[in-house]
C-alpha cells in the first residue's frame, strides 16, 4: 500500500471500523513512514479534542418560535412595492419631475421608431440600381485605388507582350 491509500485509512481506523486484515498493513506502514505518522498524529489529535464534544439539545420551543418569526417577516415582493409606493407618492410631490421623466421616455422611444422609418423610406425608395451601388459602398469608397490598379496591371501587360515577341518577328 502507498502512502495515500494509509492516509486514506487513518480516519477509518480511529473511528475503529477497520478490519483485522486491513489493521495489519496500516500499523507496518505507520512503524516506517514519517509522513505518514504525522497524518495520523494530527488526526489523532482531532480525534480527541471530538471526543470530548458535548451534544446539546435545542430548546423545545425553537421550532416553534421560528416558524412565528417567519411568519411575521413581509415577503421579497411586499417590500418592493412598497418602496415603489413610497417613491410614486413623492414623486406626486413634483408633478414637473414626473413630466420631464416622461416626455424624455416618449422623445427617446418616438425618436428611434421615427428615425428608423426614415431609414426604411428612404431604402424604399431607392431604385434596383442605387441599392447595387450601395450594396459595393465600399467599393465606390476606395475607385480611385482600384482604378490605378487595373491601369498598372495594363500596363505590366505591355511590357510581357514586348519580351514575349520572337526576335524575327519584329
């Protein structure tokens, strides 16, 4: 047996459960392990200090007293909508605070559902031609760019025809 299976073992064997089979390895290892006999040093240790452990008893009236207690405790949701009672009713106290609250919802709500119909309309209205071209934006963004490449590539061309001619051609 290796060192983990014996320390595996200890708890086991102070609490008196191991057989006599078991009991013999364990007590050959402990006699030439030192790691092994501080394991179960410590756990002995523990072993006592549980030993004298004091059950108490609770009181017969715990059970009772705390199911009373819990029952006069307000639920989760009772106290939030109080407390959201508690802040409408201030807030009746300025009616112009509640105002602004409410044309700011209403001005960001409108204002994203209008601005989104005019991007709608205005793609609406675009011919099949215009939507091509928007669809290769990027494209059209960066001609100029392309434009020069086709031209150099044109002329690369020019300059292989010229060293591809045969010498008796010319």
């Amino acid at each position: 047996m290796d060192c983990r299976d014996i320390q595996k073992m200890i708890p086991i064997y102070l609490d008196q459960e191991l057989s006599r089979e078991e009991f013999l390895p364990l007590e050959e290892h402990l006699k030439g392990c030192v790691i092994c006999q501080k394991e179960f040093k410590a756990y002995q240790k523990f072993w006592d200090i549980l030993k004298d452990w004091k059950d108490l008893e609770p009181d017969p009236a715990y059970m009772s007293r705390f199911w009373a207690r819990l029952g006069q405790k307000t639920p989760g949701y009772k106290k939030v909508i109080r407390d959201l009672k508690l802040v409408f009713l201030r807030l009746q106290v300025n009616p112009a605070l509640v105002v602004v609250c409410m044309c700011l919802f209403l001005t960001f709500f409108l204002g994203k559902h209008y601005s989104q119909g005019q991007v709608e309309n205005t793609v609406a209205r675009l011919s099949s031609e215009e939507i091509e071209l928007l669809e290769h934006m990027e494209l059209a963004q960066h001609f100029d760019v392309i434009e020069n490449i086709e031209l150099l590539e044109d002329m690369d061309i020019w300059e292989k025809l010229d060293s591809l001619k045969p010498k008796n051609f010319s």
